[in-house]
C-alpha cells in the first residue's frame, strides 16, 4: 500500500515538473510571437456601412504589455481607436481589446506566416467577432 502511494507521488511529481518547463516555452513562445506582429499594417475594417481603409499598429509599451492603435476613415472623418489587452491566443494567433468614439469591443486575428499580414474579425462582444479586419505591411 504505502509502495503504491510513493508510486502515484512519484508519477505526480515528475508530470509537475514535465509541464513547469512546458508552460514557460509557451509563454516565451507567444512573448516572441507578439513581438513579430509589432508594426503598422495598411488595414481594412468592415461595418455594416461597408469597408474602411485605415493604418492598425500593434506596439509594446513600456510595462511590456502589448496593445496598438488603429485610424479608419469613414465617409466624414478619421476616427482613431486604441488596442489593449493583445495576447497570443494559439499559434499565428491573436486577442485584442478595441476602444474607440464608438465603443469597445474584442477582435482576433490570425498573421501570416511571415507577419507580413493579418486577417480576422472583430465585434462588440467577445463571442459576437462579425466584421472583418485585415491587414498588410
């Protein structure tokens, strides 16, 4: 009996001390993919009044998280909106939290290979991505 136990304490120490090493690969993993993805993109963001031409920037700031902005022209204006919250959701994948004059709302987008491009979709909720949002460098 008390074999048994030091056995299922043994397995379960080793598979902790498996996954620690595993879970630091990935965060460094997504660290180095977000900074990939750093820089201006000519976009495009659709609403249900059709296509906006715009510039979206993804940056790091100083405390080292990683957010952006991004200008859409519509049919009378420039509007400028803020990206916060951008976190490395999977591979080539990522999240981001959207402000702007007309309210707030998540998007995620998937890069190219190379970052050399973006497509994705963004809404006002989290669960609700419905309007296109690409990109090009």
């Amino acid at each position: 009996m008390q074999s048994s136990r030091l056995f299922f304490s043994s397995l379960a120490a080793s598979l902790f001390l498996m996954i620690i090493p595993s879970l630091k690969v990935n965060a460094q993993t997504s660290i180095t993919q977000l900074q990939q993805a750093l820089g201006s993109y000519q976009s495009q963001i659709w609403d249900t009044d059709g296509v906006s031409p715009g510039i979206t920037e993804f940056s790091k700031s100083s405390d080292g998280s990683f957010g952006g902005s991004y200008t859409m022209k519509d049919s009378t204006e420039e509007i400028l909106g803020a990206l916060s919250e951008c976190q490395a959701a999977q591979t080539l994948v990522m999240h981001c939290a959207w402000t702007d004059q007309y309210g707030t709302g998540a998007m995620e987008v998937t890069f190219s290979e190379n970052f050399s491009s973006f497509s994705g979709y963004w809404g006002e909720g989290v669960s609700e991505l419905t309007f296109p949002w690409s990109g090009s460098r």
